[in-house]
C-alpha cells in the first residue's frame, strides 16, 4: 500500500475523535468528538454503516453541552453584584 500522507487510509468512516476527551458531566457525551462512552468503546466493532449514522448524529448534539455556570468564583460574582454579602 502506498502512503498518499493521509492518517486514515481504510475505506470505512475516520473516528471524529479530536483527542479532547472530556466527558460532560450532565450530557454523558464527550465534549471533544460528542460520542458517549458506549459509542467510543464500541466503534472499533461498528460496521461502517453504524459509525456513518452515529456520525451524522454528532452536529446534533451539540447543543447538549451546556456551558458550566463558573463555580464557586460565578457565585462569589453574584453575590457581589446583587448586593448580598459573601
């Protein structure tokens, strides 16, 4: 096989895998690639139709991951600016 510089040269769909792999505490999805630790374990076992579907499913959950609020420094914040003590 020649190597035409590319990563992934098999015929069946690349891994979205961006190597950030964070599961979302609340979606259970990766906040990197966007699939759930059930899909991650088990794409090396998909046939190539299963990993197509999954990844058309991907922009969808986006929305999913909601943006943490701040901690405990978010809430220190509140509190100064609606005139409460700390």
């Amino acid at each position: 096989m020649e190597d035409d510089g590319t990563l992934w040269s098999r015929s069946e769909p690349e891994s979205p895998c961006v190597k950030i792999c964070l599961i979302h505490p609340e979606a259970r999805l990766c906040t990197g690639c966007l699939r759930s630790i059930g899909e991650i374990a088990a794409w090396g076992r998909m046939s190539p139709e299963e990993r197509r579907e999954i990844m058309a499913q991907l922009p969808d959950r986006k929305p999913l991951l909601t943006q943490r609020r701040g901690g405990r420094a978010a809430r220190l914040g509140r509190r100064k600016s609606d005139g409460s003590s700390e």
